[in-house]
C-alpha cells in the first residue's frame, strides 16, 4: 500500500492512531470512496484532507495550482482559455497577467500577517500548512494514473501559501475575477479615439449589460437551499434540503469528507476542491448549505483625469498619481510578456467587466474597481465555524464575528427545531443615499439596474463608510444585511431575500442586496409553491426532502404546457403528431418522461427569441409574485416559429418526438451511458441540470453545471444525524478510479448514500478500508 497500513472490513481500525512522528491521520473510507479524517489537531486534519483530496483529485488540483502560479502560459500555451475555475479570463495570458501580478504584490502574504478576526485564524493557518504537506506527500508516495495529468511536468508540490492563493481566488470570484480581462488590458489612452467620440460609455446599454452580468439565473452556479422549523416537521426538530449547482467539470466540483478532530471538530459534508474546511454540511446538531446570493460584491469609481495625465487623477481638485505594476509572464515556446497594470487609492484600472460591459479609458475618464474581498481570507474561518456550530444562533454568531462569505447566501437548521437564512455577504457599503449623492450620470442608470454603484472618484465625500459592527473598514456590517428566523421555512433559489418565505417578506435592505417586489424566476416560484405547500402539509420528515429533490416538476410547463398543446395545431396545422406529444407529456423531466425534450427544445427558442414583455398575457403583480406573470401569449410573434424549429431539429437528429428523456439526456462515463432526469433554469426545475445539445449525439450528452452536491438532513434524538446524500459527478475524476461514476449511476437512478457519521455506523461499512497516512 502506498500509505502505512489497511484495514479490510473485519478490522474496526480502532488500532490505528495518528503517529506523534510529523504530520498524520487516520483516513476510514467508507461506501463510494467517502473518506472519514480523523487527526489530533488543526494541522493533522489539513494533512489527511490533502492527501485524501489528491487521491482523488490531483490533476484538477494541480491545474488550478498552476493558475494561482501565473503559469498557464508557460505550460499549456498563452491564446488558450481556463477552465473559469478561479476566474472569468478568457485566455491563459491574461489569467498568468493577473495571478502573477497578486504574487508580485504579495497580497496574500499581506492577509495571512493580518491578526485575526480581520485575517485568518491559527487553526486556518494550521489547516492550509497541513494540507499542502498531505498533497505533497501523496504526491511523493503515489503514481499518477488519471491520464489529465500522468507525467506532465506541470504537476508539482505546494506550499501553504499556494493554499491560500487559491482561497483568495475563490473570495475575489465576484469582483477582480470577474474583472481580469479588464485589469490586464486597461491602457492609458494614445490619444483620442478614431471615430471622434467622446469614448464614454452608453449609460442605456451599459445599464443593461450590467443588469446581465450580475444576473445570477444566467451564471453558470446557483442553486437550491430550504430550512424547514420544527412547526412543520414531524418531530419538532428542523430540516434542511441543500441542493448547489454548481460546474460537473473543473475546480468548482464539490468533493465529499467528514472530518474529526476528537474533543474539537466533527462534522460531514462537501469541500470545494483545493478548500481545506468542510463548506456545506452537517454535525450532529447543525446543517447548512448556500446559495448564491444576488449580492453584488463590487463597485465602481469613475475617476476624473489629469488633462494632459491619463495616468492621473484628481481627488478634491488635487492630482493623485496610478501605482504602476509591470508584471512579467513566462510563455512556453516564446519570449516572455510584459506587461503593466495600473492600481489607484480605489483599486485596478479595468476597461471592462466581462466581454459585454466596456468602461473604455479615455483622456478625460477611467474607471477603478473596488473588491472588498481582495482583503478577505475569512471564508474558511467561516465554515470552521458553522462545522463546530450547535445551533442556528450559533451559525448566525460565526457570521457575525468572521464576516468572510463572499457571494452566497446561508441556509440552515438544528436539532432544536429552528431555520435560518441569511444574506451575510461581504459587499462594498454602497448605501442608496451613498449612490443618490455620488452617482455618476452612467452610475445613475446602471445602479437602478444592476445593483453596480458608479460613484464619483473625484470626492473624498464619497468615500466608502464603515459600519461598527463591520470586521473590516469599507463594507456592510452584519445588522444591516438580510435575516430571516425561525420562519416554518426559509428557502433560496438565487433571487433576492424578498421571498424567502412569501409570508414573511424581507425588506429594507439596500439595492446592492438585491432587489424587492420584482419579478422571480421560473425556479424561485416553483421552489416556493412547493416549499409552501409542504410546511402547510406538516409533519416533515427527511424523505419528504428526499422526494422534493427528484420530484422533476416543470413549472414552466405547469404554467405553459395546456396553452401550447390547445394553439399546437393551428401552429402546426400539419403535425398532428407533435401536438399529440405535448398534449400527452407529464409535465416532469423525468427519464422515463415522453414529451419532455420537445418541450425543452420549444421553450429555449421561444424563451430566447421572444422579448420577456411578450411572452406571458397576465403580466407580474407584485402583490401576487409567486403566481405572475402567466398565461403564456401563444399569439406572440416568434411561437409558431418556435414550435415549429423544435420539432424540425428533432426530426433532423432521428429523434422521435415523445422519445423518453433518459433517451437523449445522459452523460457517457468510462463507455456508458447514464441517462439523466433534472431541467434547465429556464423550465425552472429544482433538480436543475444544464446539459450540453449535441444533436449528432444523440441529445445532451454532457452537463455542464447543475445539481451537485445533495443533502437531505434531518435529527432523530440521537447523537447520530439523520441524513443523505448524493454527488452527482462522483468523487474522483480519474476514469480509472471506481469512485469516477458511481455516484453518478445513483443521481441517474435516483437513490441516495445513508451518511455513516457516528462511529458505530463509520465501522459497519461493508466497504471500509482504513489507511493511515504519514508524512
């Protein structure tokens, strides 16, 4: 064996200790490679959760690595685009240009000297030191069998620091990383633009581009979180249904441990890969998971030049130079890049945000962007915290003393009967008075609009306050963000907090947050009838979670379905066929579901070709959001061509028409095909998948991001929680290893892994297999 010693299933493990000699841990794997860490401290735990998170993981840990490094461009070329794991750049360069630049500016360095609670803990600290060592030393102790990275020169050893450049990658996802293409190309002007323009930017389009952007229904994670009290449970005790969607491919995938430190630490759930704490999960009193939040995690400021000095600017009249950064990027096979950055009081230069946002510098303007979370290593102190938690008063007191969630919501229940839901992001402190007084005309039309405050660089009067109760200067203290206690449910399907329980409406809270009586999605809608509908059923119970999960309901096709099949024949006078099919479909994406494809592949053309005013006859109230807008307009120009595209598609593919979803909904794993249930945003399923058309295929044959990591949690008395789970992509993506699809194959047929968390369970596995791991 390449660590110390195994265990079959006959031999309990009791025996095996953490050694005293260098860093170690006990690591009990249990049914589909579901590790159990144990260690005697903070650093042996780091140590187990490396080295069993490289088993598994290596190569999409060893390219992320590679990223934080600011060395794509040296390995895989510099024209070539990243994954979108850690940041939005869109080419190898551009993400080495700004990776590189934050190692050159020491930033991380400069957060992990920060004392506590601004900066991360000892026992974080501890944590990354030990799971750098347990990666490393896997990587000494084991051959490379995954062909994604077997003999590549780029896989290497890690330092801690690495660790933490990874986490701050994840912290800044919102704000720099959505911003890298702008940081890195953002030029002083050579002059004035060709066309003899000003060059600024169209408040009109820039507003919607940015209300876009920030749109979270079209990013590429959501997902699905309700907390149940015990007044509607059947028990008294709560409940709690987390459901991220999240990437099924890359370094956003969630990876499954439990992990204990006796006496200190024991908790259950799902790490994002490369994370050394447990992010959403369970212990035997507290479960939570997140969403993602509608928080918008940066800001603006629109800087008034120096005439004659694009690379100054004036703040109260007086000139303040940019800070240059010339940062150097090696590239294999060519001379290196050089290029410079330019950093202000405020923060980078960008020209953009994202392809379709340009914030052009010109002689007069540029614009400088603030991300809070660039001095935010506090997540991982924040999940420490929720795993130790014994109550949801004590989630909420975690979020209050670390304050380091950067873009999620946090959903939660305990075994005393309570839920809970906060919006406890870290965002800049843009009050509406703040964005009414310092607003710039292009500010004026895209705060409204997308929640990105555009304020004026010129005036030290509209600098960022601070809050008392905030843990660092520039940003929202906890008594002003969103909460939400002890409702009978409290659910988030990644709109705002207004209705997270419709009875009981959150209010109040700035624009940023989010917005208030406006229209919800498809999937928040759904989500809330059915949420309601069970609290006011009662007497909940964890398969009650189990079955809202795999439910498969369509409410788009709730809402729409009866009006396309009664206007399908004047639509297609011709097809009586596929008017039969959508006359006939269960309104469900099941497998076994017939129609459901030929609805999906209408509702995408006609969702996506006919402008939202004109879709829906009742348009939305907000005195009755859950149920508007509805009645779909099947007189709307655009939906006979939209019928008719779709069966012709299918037809083009040798697709039938009522063929089962299952048929052509699926993911081919080592040679075979795993069909799948589950829908797309834009039906608005809970088991939301967004999968991957390829009609000579045969369908969708790949998902791209959706239903992840699952948990259906409840408690019994006991000091044993009641709970199940499911990764849907599995734990390893080594197609060799027998942990790549068999979670998948149980997503596919809608079972679920009995959680083992207490000891007696961890021993009657039929699988387990005990390893201690050793420096």
């Amino acid at each position: 064996m390449p660590a110390s010693a195994a265990a079959g299933p006959g031999s309990g493990g009791r025996d095996h200790r953490p050694s005293d000699r260098g860093l170690s841990a006990v690591v009990r794997y249990t049914e589909y490679g579901i590790p159990h860490i144990v260690a005697k401290d903070y650093a042996n735990l780091g140590f187990g959760t490396g080295w069993a998170q490289a088993a598994d993981q290596v190569c999409t840990l060893a390219d992320g690595f590679v990223t934080v490094a600011g060395e794509r461009s040296r390995h895989f070329g510099p024209d070539a685009a990243p994954d979108g794991s850690l940041s939005s750049a869109t080419t190898n360069l551009s993400s080495d240009l700004y990776f590189r630049g934050v190692r050159d500016a020491g930033t991380v360095e400069r957060l992990l000297r920060t004392p506590a609670p601004a900066g991360p803990s000892r026992d974080v600290r501890e944590l990354m030191r030990g799971w750098a060592a347990g990666y490393n030393a896997w990587l000494r102790k084991n051959r490379i069998t995954d062909p994604a990275c077997a003999r590549a020169g780029w896989v290497r050893p890690v330092t801690a620091l690495d660790v933490a450049r990874r986490g701050f990658a994840v912290s800044v996802l919102g704000g720099q990383g959505r911003a890298v293409d702008g940081i890195t190309a953002a030029r002083p002007p050579a002059g004035p633009p060709a066309d003899g323009s000003s060059g600024a930017p169209d408040p009109g389009r820039t507003a919607e581009a940015a209300r876009k952007l920030f749109d979270v229904s079209d990013a590429a994670m959501g997902s699905n979180a309700v907390a149940f009290s015990g007044a509607v449970t059947a028990d008294g005790r709560g409940l709690l249904l987390g459901n991220p969607h999240y990437p099924w491919q890359g370094g956003r995938r969630f990876w499954q441990s439990q992990q204990t430190i006796p006496g200190e630490l024991n908790v259950s759930g799902a790490s994002l890969l490369g994370t050394t704490v447990v992010n959403i999960g369970f212990n035997d009193k507290v479960a939570w998971s997140h969403t993602v939040a509608t928080g918008v995690p940066l800001n603006l400021h629109q800087l008034a030049l120096v005439p004659g000095d694009p690379t100054s600017y004036l703040v109260d009249g007086k000139p303040e130079r940019m800070t240059p950064r010339t940062v150097t990027v090696a590239v294999g096979g060519g001379a290196p890049v050089t290029r410079t950055q330019w950093w202000t009081r405020y923060g980078p230069v960008v020209d953009r945000l994202g392809a379709q946002l340009p914030l052009p510098w010109t002689a007069a303007t540029a614009y400088a962007l603030n991300d809070p979370n660039a001095a935010n290593l506090r997540a991982s102190d924040t999940a420490l915290g929720f795993g130790k938690a014994r109550s949801t008063r004590d989630v909420a007191d975690v979020l209050r003393r670390t304050q380091g969630l950067p873009w999620v919501n946090t959903v939660a229940a305990d075994s005393g009967g309570r839920s809970f839901f906060a919006q406890a992001q870290l965002l800049p402190r843009i009050t509406d008075e703040l964005a009414q007084r310092c607003s710039t005309p292009l500010g004026r039309a895209v705060y409204p609009a997308s929640g990105v405050a555009v304020l004026d660089g010129s005036r030290s009067d509209c600098a960022l306050g601070s809050d008392p109760d905030a843990v660092q200067p520039g940003v929202f203290g906890p008594a002003r963000m969103p909460v939400l206690r002890d409702a009978p449910y409290a659910e988030n399907s990644n709109d705002s907090a207004w209705l997270t329980n419709a009875d009981r409406p959150l209010t109040g809270y700035e624009r940023i947050f989010g917005t208030v009586a406006t229209q919800r999605s498809l999937r928040t809608r759904g989500g809330i009838e059915d949420v309601a509908a069970m609290a006011e059923r009662g007497r909940l119970t964890v398969s009650d979670l189990q079955r809202q999960q795999f439910a498969n309901r369509v409410p788009a096709g709730d809402l729409a379905a009866a009006d396309v099949a009664r206007a399908c024949p004047a639509a297609l006078p011709n097809d009586p066929e596929a008017c039969r099919v959508l006359a006939a479909w269960d309104r469900t994406v099941d497998t076994g579901s017939r129609g459901a494809l030929l609805f999906d592949r209408f509702w995408r053309k006609f969702t996506g070709t006919v402008p939202a005013a004109q879709q829906w006859l009742v348009p939305f109230s907000a005195a009755d959001p859950v149920r508007t807008p509805r009645a779909m307009n099947t007189a709307a120009p655009g939906f006979a061509k939209a019928l008719a595209d779709a069966v012709a598609e299918l037809r083009a593919a040798r697709i039938p028409l009522d063929a089962p979803l299952g048929a052509h909904q699926f993911v081919v794993r080592n040679g075979q095909r795993i069909p799948l249930s589950g829908g797309t945003e834009a039906l608005g399923v809970w088991n939301k998948i967004e999968p991957v058309w390829n009609a000579a295929g045969g369908g969708y044959t790949e998902v791209a991001h959706g239903t992840s990591h699952v948990q259906a949690v409840g408690w019994d008395g006991s000091r044993c929680p009641v709970a199940r789970t499911l990764l849907s992509y599995s734990q390893s993506s080594n197609p060799a290893s027998p942990h790549h699809a068999d979670q998948t194959r149980l997503y596919a047929g809608e079972r679920w892994v009995t959680s083992r968390f207490c000891e007696k369970d961890i021993l009657r596995s039929p699988a387990l297999r005990v390893v201690v791991v050793r420096d």
